[in-house]
C-alpha cells in the first residue's frame, strides 16, 4: 500500500509542476512539459540582422543577449569571445564530418564540450558538440555571439507564434495541430546535410509548360527567400501560371514576389552585362550543397504559426494574420 500512495504523490507533484511555473528541465527528461521564451525579430531593412529571430539566453550563468533562432546550423554556435570566457571544456572533433563547403567559409571548427549547458527560459540544455568560431559570416558586423542550432529542434517540439514573438518548445506535439495544415519534411540530403529538413512542393511549372516539383529548405536563420540559379533558370516565374490550390501558390502569394505581378518587389541581378529580374536573391550554393530549389526564409514563416516536429518529420501551419 505504502508504494502506491507514494507513487500516486509522485504523479500529482509532477502535474502541478508542469501546470504551474515551469520547472527547471533538461533535453534528456521525458513527460510532458513545455517553455516558453520571447523573442524579437530585426526588422531594419538595411541591418545585417534584418527578419533574424534574436533571443535571450544564459550560457554557464552568464546572460547573453542578441542570440540568433537558426535551425540551419547543425549545432549550437558561440562567438570564440564568448566561448574563452565560459568554465566549459571543449575538444576538437574529426574535421572531415565537415563538408567543403564549411571548410571554404570557415564553418569547420567543431568541438566536444564538457560543462557546456544553454538556460533557454527555464530549460537547461546540456549542449554535448558545439562550433566555435569568430569567422562564421553570421558573426560579421553583428551583435550575435551565439547561435540556437538546429540539434536543440531534434530534441523538442518547437513551435514559433510570430504574431506574439514567443517560442514554445516541449517534449510533445500540441493537440492544437488539428486546426493547422501539415506538411511531411523530408532529409535534405546531400554530403553531410541529412539532418536539415526540406518540404516537397506542388505547383511550379517549367518553362515548357510541364509540372514542376520544387524542394523547399526550412532555415529560420534565411531572414529572406533565396533562390537556386538552376532553378530559375528552368521554372516559369509568372505568377499567373501557378497552380492557385497549390503549396506553390501559397508560398509565393505568402512571400509576395513575382515578377508579372503589379505592386509585387522584385530583384535585379547583373548577369554578363545585362539587367535580369528574380522574384529574389538567389545562388548557386542552394543546388549544389543544399539539394534544393529554393531556401525557405522567414519572410515566409513569419505569416504563420509555425511548428517543427523534428523527431516525426512534420512541419505545421496557421495563418497568424
């Protein structure tokens, strides 16, 4: 009798602590609680920082401000001022998990850590790998001295309500998913980049007329829509071809770009000496290593509630406006 009484105490102490002020919890715990942080998004066009997600965190109980939201980056970041100034341990790890690419911008520096734990609200993630580097372009001209990676989205359910500028993350899906549209994500593939997530998208048509399916690269840390160069090249840009009651049409009448559409932006990139409109920046980069045809940024996202279900490969949706 007495194992029962104290296993129903157990259970009633763990439901108050998850409906009243959220306990201190790490990624390794598995009931169901959530958290909850805020966050502000730099909406100065001319800033390097413009559409990022920047938030507030504590590193080893030193509080650190302006760290970027990028589930682009394979893992946690810290600007090297930051890391030297931290009680943590960090070892180098095999620099060949790193593809070229990284190695060319000087994304290589990778590190085991020991001691290292992000309090994210009142979450304390115990962060095992880390990059450590003052050379990332991110860091250029910018505040940021840390980045939340995307290996903290493997090991939660992480839901942005941009219309409230919070972040809510847990260890479930909401029941509130119901009422939103679900999109499967898939790897993206490509050397190394198998984590990242990318969405199938219906709609586009190439330039001959025929159907076209495009990949979709999710990046928070993408404060505006980019786009591959092939890509471009082969699809029919008109906005008045696309499918209506497709994902197509969604995401370009969302982004608001394209290029036959009056009161629409548009970009003008120089190509061999002449003038030529995109319905965005675009690279060659977003084919090559990302296997993608466009990269998704948060002038899309931020039109949404947006939850990420890493762990299940889902991807969900609702109109915030």
């Amino acid at each position: 009798m007495v194992p029962k009484i104290l296993t129903i105490g157990a259970s009633i102490l763990l439901l108050t602590s998850c409906l009243g002020q959220p306990p201190k919890i790490t990624n390794q715990q598995k009931y169901y609680c959530t958290d909850t942080i805020s966050f502000s998004i730099d909406t100065n066009v001319i800033s390097r920082d413009y559409n990022h997600l920047l938030c507030d965190v504590d590193v080893n109980g030193l509080k650190v401000g302006n760290v970027l939201i990028d589930n682009g980056c394979r893992y946690m970041v810290l600007h090297s001022e930051l890391a030297s100034l931290l009680d943590a341990s960090f070892v180098p790890f095999d620099s060949s998990l790193w593809t070229s690419l990284d190695v060319r911008h000087g994304y290589c520096e990778g590190y085991l850590a020991q001691g290292l734990v992000f309090n994210i609200g009142h979450t304390a993630y115990a962060v095992d790998t880390v990059e450590i580097s003052d050379r990332r372009s991110i860091f250029r001209k910018s505040n940021i001295r840390a980045i939340i990676g995307r290996d903290f989205f493997e090991n939660y359910v992480v839901e942005l309500d941009f219309k409230n500028n919070i972040m809510i993350f847990g260890n479930q899906l909401p029941a509130k998913t119901d009422d939103y549209l679900a999109i499967p994500m898939e790897p993206c593939g490509g050397p190394h980049l198998t984590m990242l997530r990318v969405i199938k998208v219906d709609g586009f048509k190439q330039k001959n007329g025929r159907p076209m399916q495009a990949r979709l690269c999710l990046d928070l840390g993408c404060g505006e829509t980019s786009y591959d160069e092939t890509f471009l090249h082969c699809v029919d840009q008109h906005f008045s071809q696309l499918d209506t009651t497709s994902m197509a049409y969604l995401v370009m009448n969302t982004i608001g770009v394209a290029i036959d559409s009056v009161g629409f932006p548009c970009y003008y990139e120089e190509k061999s000496g002449k003038r030529v409109r995109t319905p965005g920046p675009s690279a060659k980069i977003i084919g090559e290593s990302l296997k993608s045809d466009i990269l998704l940024g948060n002038n899309f996202f931020s039109h949404f509630n947006v939850i990420f279900d890493y762990k299940n490969n889902m991807l969900y949706l609702k109109r915030n406006e």
